[in-house]
C-alpha cells in the first residue's frame, strides 16, 4: 500500500494516458475487424475505477459530500430500474456491458474520479503533466487528421465509407474528439486572454484548425459561442462589436431559415437530410425526431413515479441533448446530479474560466455526451479545477 501511495501521481498519468492508447486501439479493431472483442477502452476504464473505488474505501478518513451524493444518486438510479417497464424483462448482464446500469456507471464515472482525489491527493505538476501530455497526443493526431483528409484513409476519417466530411484521427467517437479538441481550445484561449502570450495564440488557432476538420455542428457552436464572447467582452472594440452583434442577431431572427438554408447546400450530406425532414432536423440531426419518440413513449409509458425518478431504457430512448437525457434517464436526481457537477466547476472560477464553462455546457445542452464521456468529463473536470487556475500555473506543452 506505501509503495501504490508513494507512486499514486505516476499510476494516475499512466491510467489516464491508457485511455488514449486504448481508444485508439478500439477505433482500429472495431473497424478493420467489427466482429471481434474491441472494447479496449472500456476495460482500461474499469480497471482505473476499480482501483479508485479500492483506494477511497482503503484510505477514507472523512465524509466528503460527494460520497453522499453517489450513495444517494445511486439510490436514486435503482429506484428508477425498478419502475422500469421493459416487456423483455431485465437482464443484468446486458444492463452492466450496454444497458442502464453500463450508462449510470458512465456517468458517475467523472464523481468517484473527484472523490478520488479528494481522498488521495495528487501533486500539483500532475494535473499540468496530464495535459501536456494530452497536449502531445493532439499534435500527433494532427498528422492522422492530415493524412485522413489528403490520402481519403477511411480509419482516420468520422464517418468513414459515407460521403459525409470529418475525420477524427485516432479518435474512435467523433463526438469524443470534439470534446477533446474544445478542452485545448479552452485551455489555450484561458492563457491567451490571461498571459497575453503570443505562443498560447498560435497554439489556439493551431487547434481550432485541428476542430474545424472533424466535421461537427458541435465544434462550429462552440467556436461561435466562444468568438462572440471574445468579441463582446475581451476585444478593444467591445462596443463596437456589442452594437453590431445586436444588429446581426436582429438580422438572424428575421431571415434565419433562409440563412441556414444556405449554409445546409453548402454540404451534400445536410441537404439529403433537409429535403427528406426539414430544417429542424438537419440542425439538430435528426434529435428532434427522437425527442418526440421519446416523449410519446413517455406518456404512454411513464407512471407518476417515473416522472420523479426516471426510468427507460437509455439505449434506445436517449435524445442526445444533455439536460434532456438526464432527466428521462434518473429523474429529478439527474437534474440535481447535473446542477451539482456545474456547481463543482463553478466554484473558484474567475469570469473567463465561467465563460468557458458556459460556453461548453451550452454546447453540450444541444449536442449531448460531455459527461457521458469519461475522458473527455475528467479531462475537462482536471483543467478548469487544476490546469486553469492562475496566470502562475501554465502548462508547458
């Protein structure tokens, strides 16, 4: 135990680095050969919880709120499986490798990481080291990006054998990496703002350019969101471009639909989506359609009970915009977990550090999977609460 305490920051970098490499490796097994065993990064992922759990029962001294709020949001969660009204029965195993439960453990992954560390310190430089080397990751999957766009090579493209544009690299998730490349984008425009430093400059243009390749919606929003709040509040001519952000969000209300219908042609994959279901769902890919599947089976389904503890199968039912998929999914609990893990990063952030947060939580409003997404959650969880913390704590990256 002296030997795993003394070496606690080594076994975390090393863990947390496994996701990538395991990430990747899944990305190439499930698609070179789909019908083989490829959840590499899950496993990874379950042997670092495992760990951890061990480590917070091994080395608890004092009840730290979060543990109260798993013990009772994991209250919560069974309650909801209970009401659950599955006419095929529920089948544990299938819950635990890509049911309910699969899902609930993903999401209070991002809590049992914070209780952790909390009960096991890390050191300062871990957290920077952490990034740097994500940091290295980001500049090596820019030559996969590269590559993916120039030779056409279909393991490095986001949706590959489609017409559709975007390549990930060595990312299995396209949704995945937009996360990956919004937490540099961040880090990167916090120590620009902050430092005035040229070098934090180019590096953030340099992964916007990285961002604008994967071919998300996502990644656009979050990049509009994050130039209008440059624009409006970090820039010499704020006023300026205060008055003329009303103007053209004046403009935008008016002839809106024919705006975005223009910038649907500009795309082959966009327009077969808008003349088969319209604007809303080119827009929203398709997530409309699912909210509305999602709310008939609710009211046909759903006892009062449910609508206060959840209580679905997320597999199927889950709509992708986040605060939505939380509360179908546990009910009142999931708000609560929600507003409580905004609370966490909130807490001790200056106004560009919130503006960030915001930012990307309003991205993820509309888009769905931040904290369902264990690396990118922790990640994003360890540079608003480590990384980006004072002009003096700079990653060297």
């Amino acid at each position: 135990m002296n030997f795993i305490k003394k070496n606690i920051d080594s076994i975390v970098i090393f863990f947390l680095m496994a996701f990538f490499v395991s990430d990747f490796l899944t990305s190439i097994t499930f698609k070179l050969v789909p019908n083989s065993f490829y959840r590499y990064s899950g496993i990874v992922k379950l042997v670092f919880e495992i760990f951890m759990v061990f480590m917070i029962i091994t080395q608890y001294k004092k009840p730290f709120r979060t543990l109260w709020f798993i013990l009772g949001i994991t209250a919560s969660f069974i309650i909801s499986q209970l009401l659950l009204n599955s006419p095929e029965g529920y089948n544990l195993q299938t819950e635990f490798l890509s049911g309910n439960i699969y899902f609930f453990n993903r999401y209070i992954y991002l809590l049992i990481f914070a209780l952790f560390i909390k009960t096991i310190p890390l050191k300062e430089e871990t957290y920077q080291k952490i990034y740097t080397y994500f940091e290295y990751f980001l500049y090596v999957n820019a030559i996969a990006l590269i590559c993916g766009y120039i030779f056409h090579i279909e393991l490095f493209r986001s949706y590959e054998y489609t017409v559709r544009f975007g390549v990930t690299g060595f990312f299995s998730k396209p949704g995945e990496a937009s996360y990956m490349y919004m937490i540099a984008v961040a880090v990167n425009y916090y120590f620009w703002i902050t430092n005035k430093q040229k070098k934090y400059g180019y590096k953030l243009l340099f992964f916007i350019a990285c961002s604008l390749c994967l071919g998300q919606k996502k990644m656009l929003l979050f990049l509009l969101l994050l130039g209008i709040v440059f624009l409006v509040r970090h820039n010499r001519y704020k006023k300026i471009f205060s008055w003329t952000l009303g103007v053209l969000a004046v403009g935008f209300f008016f002839f809106k639909e024919t705006i975005l219908t223009e910038l649907i042609k500009s795309s082959d994959f966009w327009t077969v989506i808008y003349n088969e279901s319209g604007l809303l769902s080119t827009v929203t890919s398709y997530r409309d359609q699912l909210l509305i599947d999602t709310m008939n089976h609710m009211n046909e389904n759903w006892s009062f009970l449910n609508y206060i503890f959840g209580g679905l199968d997320f597999n199927t039912f889950k709509v992708e915009f986040e605060f939505i998929d939380l509360y179908i999914f546990m009910g009142i609990a999931g708000i609560i977990y929600y507003l409580y893990v905004v609370s966490m990063l909130f807490n001790g952030s200056d106004l560009v550090k919130r503006n960030l947060i915001i930012i990307t939580f309003v991205t993820s409003l509309l888009s769905g999977g931040l904290l369902l997404n264990v690396t990118a959650a922790i990640l994003f969880y360890i540079v608003v609460k480590y990384v980006m913390k004072s002009n003096k704590n700079v990653p060297n990256g």
